[in-house]
C-alpha cells in the first residue's frame, strides 16, 4: 500500500467486527426487511438484510451506459469504468485494487447498456473501505492522458480477444446492431474499434463530470447488516459530496415493426448457426407488466429448459439441431429483444432457411395452441424454483435490486414478481406470440461455416 496516497483513507473499516454489523441469524425469513433513503445530494440507498452468513455485498449503480453514447462515440461508459481506477485524490493508479485484495475483498465493475456498476463482497466491518474507496472514485477521479493511452490500448486488446476473435460474440453484436434500427442499444457495450481508436481523455473526462452525479446513482446494500448500522456509513462517506447537476437518461424505444431483415455471415466454425430476435418491450417500456411476465414465460417454454417445444422436439427429438437457447431480458430502460439460438447438427444437410421454417412452426403453434396447463405450469415451477434459488446468493440479490431501480422500475416488483408469473394465464402466452412472433419484427443472422466466397 502507497502510504503517501493512501495517508488520508479515514480508517474506519479497522473498526471491529461487532461494532458495525449483528450477529448472523441462521435463517432468511419470508419477507427480508428492506429499507431505501435518498441522502440530500440526491444518492438513493437501497439495503436489504441476509442475516445467514456474516457476508455483505455492496453495489455502487450510475444510470449510464452504452445506450447513452451518441454516434461516433461508443464505447465511452466501458472506458471510463476501467479509468475510475487509475487514481483519485486519495488513491494511486491501482491502489484501490490492491487495498481490497489485501483486504480479501472480492470487488469488480461492469458496463451495461444502461448503466454502469462497482461491487464489492467483503465482511461487514469492512463496508467502510468500500464506501470511502468509492465516493472518492465517483467524485474525484483525475482521469489523466498519461494513463488514458495505455489503457485504451488494453482496451482493444480487450475487443479483440472477446469479440473480434470470438465468433460466438461477433454473431451477438451483429444480431444487435441489426435488431435496433431506430435505438442506441445497437453498438456494443465496449464500442466500435474506429470509435475507439479516435476517443481522447478530455471527451471521458466530459463523460464523467456529466454522469457520474450522486442523484444518477443508486447504492444497494444486501447482507448481513442492519439499517442502524449501514446509514451513519453511508451518511459519513457518500453524504459530504456535494450534489451536482447531470444529464439525464432517455428511454431507448425502438420502431414496433421495423420490418424483417437478414443477414449473412461467413465464419471458421462447426457447423452452421441460426441468430433469431424479435423485437420486444421490456419492464421498463412495457405498458401492461403482464406482458413481460408472458414473454419471460415464453423463453422458457420455447427454448428454455430441456423439456420446451424446441429442444424436446427439435434438438432431442428429430436431432436438427445440437444445442438451442431462447433469451428474454426484461431489465431494460428502453425496449428488449426475445432471441432464439440454434446450432445446427453436424450431420444435418439441411439448409439454415430450412431449419428456421421448422421453428417458425412451433412459433406459430403458440399463437393457435397455447401450452396446456400442465406444460405451463412446469415451466412456471421451474422459472420461479430460479428466481427463488437466486436469492442464495447475496451478489444476486444485489444485481436484481439495482437492475430493477437504475431502469426506473422499484425494487417492489422484483418481491411482486412470483406472484405476477403466477397470474399469467395460456391466454397471455397466446397473445404474447401472437403480438410479438412477427416478420415485421424479426432480425436474422445466418452464420455459414467457413470463409466468405
């Protein structure tokens, strides 16, 4: 540890452990107590308690991501996230790293289409490093040129090595850009490499000091911690910084039938691969709530478990394919995708146009022949089992919470949202794939074996 940059860390994490946190109970109760405050600066403060392990998580959200960028400039929040941990006023280049691993403080950050994260798991009596290390990062990183060159350079390395020489992430970005026509969630979340390859320091540093604002963020708390406890915390390291005005966030709504389109791409793989994706709305754009909660229920009926439509008759049944998977992510501010993909088999001749009529088939059989009550209710057993599974993990609470309330959407309808895959009735599935398995509103990518011809 640098002690001439570290000299004014306020030390409190040294406290004991009993001084911050409660015993740890040996159960999680039905309802886990939930508290939120706003601080006057505008910060919102979601802590949930999980008094089963003396374990806590903590998850800093801003409100920006790719999604915000404009053109020309993509990649801007990817970077800016890895430029956070150079230095600060308190902390030299790395050091906020190397203080939590001595610490044994499990930390990471990501970027998102719509936001960007910091988290940290670590023992309760450590929280306090967490917030001082993370309050001074939000407000005073120096975001200097001598450190921005090389690490752009990390950065596309980085694009190269996860999608450039990934041909499974290379279909993915190529789905997206041509399945948002009309929204900013078409460029990937790291950024084009010509974008890239032109950004400079001053525009992140624009980017920071018009983002990175106590009021477009929220901080969610989950572990074993009380509200008596974490809020003097919150108060004594993220209370002192000064409010400040910020760009707010625009919803990114895409055209309802924008039309079908294709593509076809040429690749050293396997065997060939079929890329499908409808658009779609999402929590955060939908106007009946019902209608995510059908879409959710889709994906696992069509292609989501090993006994969907797909993969029972498809994948297992004739062997057409050799894997399939469907997707549908609900947590965005603006419109979503429902995405199906499908490798063919490696013995099949068939061409991918031909596969795609077969499952074009069972799409239409939803619309004219909604799943009986034992097919739904196995499928909703099963999407609640991993919802209700995912709360083991105080990290996945965490992620839930702050999804939910960075798309504008309360932490409420995530406890809400069992009850409402409960509602949702064969009527609501039908539908739901009646309205949204279009050709107006479906985006294909046909990935061929070998180099292009």
């Amino acid at each position: 540890m640098n002690l001439l940059c570290s000299r004014m860390l306020l030390f409190a994490w040294l406290l004991p452990f009993s001084a911050l946190a409660e015993p740890a109970q040996s159960a999680l109760s039905t309802v886990q107590p939930t508290h939120e405050f706003t601080l006057s600066n505008g910060l919102k403060v979601v802590v949930r308690e999980d008094h089963r392990a003396p374990v806590v998580t903590s998850q800093l959200w801003f409100k920006v991501g790719s999604a915000d960028e404009p053109p020309g400039q993509s990649g801007l929040s990817h970077a800016l996230e890895h430029m956070l941990f150079k230095s600060s006023s308190k902390l030299c280049a790395g050091e906020a790293s190397s203080i939590f691993d001595t610490l044994g403080i499990a930390q990471n950050a990501f970027t998102d289409k719509d936001v960007t994260t910091y988290y940290q798991t670590m023992l309760p009596h450590q929280l306090g490093v967490s917030f001082e290390v993370l309050a001074d990062m939000m407000s005073t990183a120096h975001l200097r040129a001598e450190d921005f060159v090389p690490e752009m350079a990390v950065i596309q390395a980085e694009r190269r090595l996860r999608v450039d020489d990934d041909f499974s992430a290379t279909a993915q970005y190529h789905l997206e850009s041509l399945a948002y026509p009309a929204s900013s969630y078409g460029a990937p979340i790291i950024g084009w490499m010509h974008d890239l390859q032109r950004m400079n320091a001053a525009e992140l540093r624009d980017w920071y000091q018009a983002r990175y604002a106590p009021g477009n963020a929220t901080l969610v708390i989950v572990g074993d911690v009380t509200l008596e406890r974490v809020k003097p915390l919150v108060e004594r390291y993220f209370g002192v910084l000064p409010s400040k005005p910020f760009v707010t966030t625009r919803t990114s709504l895409e055209l309802a039938e924008p039309g079908e389109r294709k593509i076809i791409l040429h690749q050293p793989i396997a065997a060939p691969r079929l890329l499908m994706a409808f658009n779609v709305p999402s929590l955060g754009t939908a106007q009946n709530q019902r209608t995510v909660h059908a879409l959710t229920l889709l994906s696992t009926l069509l292609a989501g478990s090993d006994s969907s439509r797909v993969r029972k008759r498809l994948q297992f049944g004739e062997r057409l394919f050799s894997a399939t998977a469907s997707e549908y992510n609900a947590l965005f501010r603006g419109d979503s995708l429902f995405t199906l993909d499908a490798e063919l088999h490696t013995r099949q001749t068939i061409s991918l146009d031909e596969a795609q009529k077969r499952i074009w088939q069972l799409l239409d059989e939803f619309k004219t022949n909604p799943p009986g009550a034992e097919e739904l209710e196995r499928a909703r057993t099963q999407l609640i089992a991993n919802r209700l599974y995912g709360r083991d993990a105080i990290e996945d609470q965490a992620d839930r919470l702050g999804s939910f309330e960075s798309i504008g959407v309360s932490w409420r309808e995530m406890d809400d949202e069992v009850n409402q895959l409960k509602q949702v009735t064969p009527e609501d599935i039908q539908q739901a794939a009646a309205t949204y398995f279009t050709r107006q509103r479906l985006s294909t990518v046909h990935v061929l074996v070998g180099a292009q011809p």
